[in-house]
C-alpha cells in the first residue's frame, strides 16, 4: 500500500470517531424530555380513545381488539421505557402528578367529543396504521422505536423499520453513489469533519452510539492484489490510530467488492474529557474509491462494556453493512 494512502485513512480513523462522540449538534436539540412526554401522551390519548369507544360503541369491540393487540406488538415496551424515563427525570412522586393530569385531561377531552362512525373508523385505522409505522409524526414514532428496541437495536431493523441513505450528490461524496439503510430511529446529521459525508446518532440523535459513512479518493484504481493486500490483518492493524488497541480482523465482501472488517477500542482526550470507544470499521474499496462504514458504540463505564457495548450493537451494524448497494455498478 501508498504510505501516502496510509498515513491519510490513519488520520480519518482517529479523528472521525472523535467526531462520533462530539455533542455539539445535540446541544441545539429540543430537549430529550420534552419529545418524551410527547410520545407519553400520545400513547395514553390513543389508550383513553379505545377505551371511550369500547364503552360506548361495542360493535367495534373486534376492531378495537385487533388495533390494541397490533400496536402492543409493535410499541408495547415503549410505554414500559418512556415511563421509567420520565420517573428517573421528575421524581415517582411529581410523575404520579403528571400522569393523574396526562389521564384526566385526555379522558375529560374524549369524553366531550361526540364520536361519528367516520370519526371512530378514522382514529382505528390510525392507529393501526401507527402500529405498522405509517402516518407517524415526527419525532414520536423515533421516539418510541427507541425505547422499543433499547435492549436489541437490530430487530429495529429486521422489523422493517428503516429508511435509506445515498451518497449521491452530497457534496462529501466523492462522485461516489452507494445506498443503504438505518434504522428510523438512528438521525441523520451533518458531521464537522471534512470526509465524513453523514452522521447517524441513536436515540434520534440524542444517543451516544453512531454510524458514519465515509468516502476516500484513492487517486488511481487498485490492481486485485493491491486490494488483497490492502485488507490484509497485518495492513489494517497499521491503520489503527496511536492510540487505538486492535480487537479483531475478518475479511467480507460488500456487494460484489473485497473488503474487511476492523473492530479496535481508542481512547481520546477533548479538553477535560476523556472519551472511550468501540469502532467497528467496514471497509472496501471499488475502482479508486475506498468506503468506510465507521460504527462507534460509547463506553461509559468499563467494567459493563460487555453489556452495553458492541456485543450489543454488532448485530444491528452488520446488518446496515449487509444493506450497502453500490449503484455505480449497475
């Protein structure tokens, strides 16, 4: 390999997970509560709404079980999550305060409203709807899907919760055109270092787990065995940043193109911080370009790393690695 080659993707690897951790976007974010209580309240004004009809209108009983059920299935530990959230932050006593006043004031609003068929048959198929993930507001469906799924982040995306992403025309993209997908709940930001063309961030960008992609311009196009030797262990653990220690090395294909993956641990200094991270690097190279898929996963506290670090988060990685389609092929 170009040590020239080298010593660049060295530098994109050390700085770019140090950019994965870096909270300035999030701080201009509405605050995390805030949306929190939002999908609170959306789940009891959608449980008060069955419950009014249900009384009231018992030929709808079928329809109201079947919605019910459908939205347990999809959303039923978001409740569970959102309320241990909201208690953590006001305190039980203050949260048995907001949740008697959610209740009362969602109760005395549908007990008022004179419910027509139309009126009934469109909230029932909305939240049918809601329970597939369709005709959801913003950032309550995110919301939920994090809670839902905090304990397995990748059956977010096997559940068909997803959304597709293309380097096409960003202005970081290198001419590249390579698609693929997040979970709905991850959010896309624009990210402070220049080769970074896109930055997801859990918890709807508010977490500390990130996903990036990135495009590197070769400067001319490898021979197979220059790109053999590329994604060889001993290349890649050269690649490791100073202050990064190697974990593993295995060699994938991506699409039809050789690559590999890198998993290492870095430890980073930024003022008076220090911050530990997990990366899982998946890389390969098609014509001149090579394409790194940085997946980072924060270690707050050593001593359970192996609980919610990237043994956690590996699955749902892999599988937006599993998702790249190079369109420049076809």
């Amino acid at each position: 390999m170009k040590t020239g080659i080298k010593i660049i993707i060295i530098i994109i690897l050390a700085f770019a997970n140090l950019d994965a951790h870096t909270k300035t976007n999030i701080t201009y974010q509405k605050p995390k509560y805030k949306r929190v209580a939002q999908a609170y309240g959306y789940i009891i004004g959608n449980e008060k709404f069955l419950q009014v009809v249900e009384k009231n209108y018992p030929e709808y009983a079928l329809k109201i079980l079947r919605v019910r059920l459908a939205f347990e299935s999809s959303f039923g530990r978001s409740k569970i999550g959102i309320k241990n959230y909201l208690i953590d932050y006001m305190g039980h006593s203050e949260f048995i305060q907001y949740d008697k006043n959610v209740n009362e004031v969602l109760g005395e609003l549908y007990a008022d409203l004179e419910l027509t068929e139309e009126f009934i048959l469109y909230g029932l198929n909305l939240i049918e709807n809601n329970a597939n993930g369709i005709d959801f507001e913003s950032p309550i469906l995110e919301t939920l899907l994090s809670f839902q799924y905090a304990e397995n982040p990748h059956d977010e995306f096997f559940g068909g919760f997803t959304y597709s992403f293309s380097t096409k025309g960003h202005p970081k993209s290198k001419n590249s055109d390579i698609k693929f997908k997040i979970p709905k709940s991850w959010k896309a930001q624009e990210a402070e270092r220049p080769n970074i063309i896109q930055k997801f961030t859990n918890d709807y960008g508010q977490g500390i787990q990130s996903i990036m992609i990135m495009v590197v311009d070769l400067g001319y196009k490898l021979e197979p065995y220059e790109i053999k030797k590329f994604f060889s262990k001993t290349e890649i653990m050269e690649m490791i940043p100073t202050s990064g220690k190697f974990i593993s090395h295995t060699d994938m294909t991506f699409d039809g193109f050789l690559g590999c993956l890198l998993v290492f641990e870095q430890t980073q200094k930024r003022l008076d911080l220090e911050i530990n991270t997990k990366s899982a690097q998946f890389m390969f190279i098609y014509g001149d370009k090579a394409v790194y898929l940085t997946c980072s996963v924060n270690i707050v506290d050593r001593s359970k790393k192996n609980i919610d670090g990237m043994e956690k988060y590996l699955p749902l990685f892999k599988a937006v690695a599993n998702s790249i389609v190079v369109m420049d092929r076809y």
